[in-house]
C-alpha cells in the first residue's frame, strides 16, 4: 500500500520480453518496463527458446529494481505479485515464476499466477479505466488468434481460435518467405501501406458456415508459390503488393468473424488485444465493420499490445478480488489453454 492505494507488482518473461510493473488499484500504471531481446533473436530469425531464459534470468532483478524505481515505490510497498505461468516458452516462463515466487515468499504478500492471454484482455482496463465486463474480445496475438466473449471479469469463454498458425504467426512466416524479416508482423503493416490489397488473390479461409476458428497455415505456402511462379515468369516481385494482399486475407476474416460474434452474442463492444491488435489495417477494417452493426471497438495503444508486465498485474488484481491465489508450487505451464 502507498497513499491508500493497492500495489501489484506483475511479471512477464513468456517470451523474449522481460517486462515489471507496478499497477496501482488494478488500473493505474505506475511504471511499466520492458527489456526486449528482439535485436538478439533477429540474428536467427526468430525467438530462441535456450537463449531467451538466459537473457530473462540475466534482466529480471535489474528489471524489477527498475520497475520499483520508477514507480517511486519500495519492495514493502508491494501488496500483491502477479506473473505469467503460460502459455509460452518453459524455460522462459519458469525465471518469472521462479522470482515471483522468491518476492511473495520474502515479503509475505499473496501471488496469483496469470494465464498470459487473460493478461492480453486486462491491458485495456489499463488504457480505458471505465470498461468493465461484458464484452466480445479478440485476443490475436503470435501464439494465439482467439475470439472470447468475457462476461465478467474472471471468466473467459473461448469461442473460437486458430487451428494450426495464428494470426500474428502467419505474419510472421511471410514477412521470412518475401524478406522482410522478423519480427514480421509490424513489418508486413508497414509495407502493405504502400501495396495493393488485391494485386494477388489470397484465399480466404471462412471453414465451414458459422464457424468461429480460423485457418492460416495455407497462406504461407500460397505465398510461396506465388513467388516461385513470379520468378519462373521472370517477373519482378512487387514486396508491398504481396504484403497488402496477404494482409488483406488474413485480417478480412479476422474482422468479419469478430464482428459476427459480437453481434450473436448481443455483445456492443469488441476488446482487441494482443500483438496483432495494433496492425493498422486491421483496426481499420474491424472498426468499419462493427460500426455498420452499431457496435464499439476497443484496443490498448500499442505498447499494451505487445507483451508488458501491466496487463499481467492487472489480471493479477482481479482474480485476486475474486478470491484466488497460488500456492508456492506455482508451475510454469508452456501448453496452458485459455
Ligand atoms: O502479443 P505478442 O507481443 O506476443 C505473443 O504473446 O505472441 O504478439 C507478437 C506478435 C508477433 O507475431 C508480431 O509479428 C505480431 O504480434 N505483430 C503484428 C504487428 N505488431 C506485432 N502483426 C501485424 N501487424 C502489426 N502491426
Ligand atoms: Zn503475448
């Protein structure tokens, strides 16, 4: 407690994002740092899983120190621990679980282990204080493409998801196959501005009639044999194009069941999260489909996005009010469901 106020301290590392914060009364942002370990996964094209928890066991007590500065606050000012325990990396998730468990245990203050993509939700009770429960979020994120209709604050019903690549996966692959490089997803955003939405005609995959999952694991090798034609014609790839179109079928099936599930659900706001949530054309097209249904769409800016550790104490803050905790045999859990 400071000034009356309920600290939580919440810890990320499920990923090649080392990021603490302290987030006050579940809603304010105090501090929020993130150490990324982008520049020295870029070498190898993508996250290496061994490398990342050395890099994550190297920053977290820097980290932390850091996060508490910021904030102004002292360790004994902390009234509750918040970390990630999955989905993601082991390796990676255990050096968060390891260190949020150490705190709890020395200050003796409770912990609550947080499901990664609950934390993706609860980053916009960050941005948009007055939001609360219920409402349709879209949690699309690189291990994840999730449609989860949250009727309150501690439960998420999962009524759609991706069934092999999610969405920011998919980005991520094409953006390697046409040379763009990793991380891809804000690459391809960036390159489609100056392309051609329909100079390639992507497929896009609905499934079957009513269905809320998705399929993107064909994109890559249609994109793939659209270069390998192009080339065999002799004909010069145009990179924007390709990235506009691709973009295109991807985010067009996104927004289109987004929005439906909403209005099945008589749901009047959509709650983006996750990486991919702060894909330009995306925002657009969604916001322009459920405008035409009467209905809001929300997203964090784009540093809640991408993985921080706010969103996690956030969570944290709430299944806290709602009665839960963890026990000090906190698991890391890399497969956990949403
Ligand atoms: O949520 P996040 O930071 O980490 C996971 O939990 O996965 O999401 C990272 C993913 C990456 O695949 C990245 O390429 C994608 O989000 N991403 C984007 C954009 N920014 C990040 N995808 C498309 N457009 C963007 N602007
Ligand atoms: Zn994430």
């Amino acid at each position: 407690m400071k000034n009356g106020r309920h600290l939580t301290l919440g810890i990320e590392t499920s990923c090649d994002e080392t990021a603490v914060s302290v987030v006050a009364d579940g809603r304010d942002i105090l501090s929020n740092v993130i150490s990324t370990q982008i520049s020295i996964h870029t070498q190898f094209g993508g996250v290496v899983p061994e490398i990342a928890s050395r890099r994550h066991l190297e920053n977290i007590n820097g980290v932390i120190d850091k996060a508490l500065t910021d904030a102004g606050v002292c360790i004994g000012d902390i009234d509750l621990v918040g970390v990630t325990y999955g989905p993601g990396l082991v390796g990676a998730l255990l050096i968060g679980v390891a260190a949020a468990k150490s705190i709890a245990y020395a200050c003796d203050i409770p912990l609550v282990g947080v499901n990664h993509m609950h934390g993706h939700i609860a980053a916009n009770y960050l941005e948009h204080h007055d939001l609360e429960p219920p409402f349709m979020s879209l949690v699309v994120s690189g291990g994840h493409t999730n449609i989860v209709n949250v009727p309150d604050y501690n439960r998420c019903e999962k009524i759609g998801g991706t069934r092999d690549d999610a969405a920011g996966e998919a980005f991520d692959k094409v953006a390697r196959v046409i040379g763009l490089g990793y991380p891809g997803g804000p690459k391809v955003d960036k390159a489609a501005r100056e392309g051609r939405r329909d100079a390639i005609d992507f497929k896009r995959v609905w499934l079957e009639p009513g269905s809320y999952d998705f399929s993107f694991s064909g994109l890559k090798t249609q994109a793939l044999n659209y270069l390998n034609s192009e080339r065999q014609a002799g004909r010069e790839i145009n990179v924007n194009d390709v990235a506009a179109s691709f973009q295109e079928a991807v985010v067009e099936v996104i927004a289109e069941k987004a929005v439906r599930a909403a209005a099945e659900y008589g749901q009047k706001r959509i709650v983006m999260a996750g990486g991919v949530a702060s894909n330009t054309r995306l925002r657009e097209l969604i916001s322009e489909k459920a405008a035409a249904e009467g209905i809001d769409v929300l997203r964090p800016s784009p540093v809640l996005c991408t993985d921080n550790g706010a969103m996690i104490a956030s969570a944290a803050y709430y299944a806290y009010k709602a009665g839960e905790r963890s026990g000090y045999d906190l698991d890391a859990v890399p497969a956990l469901e949403f």
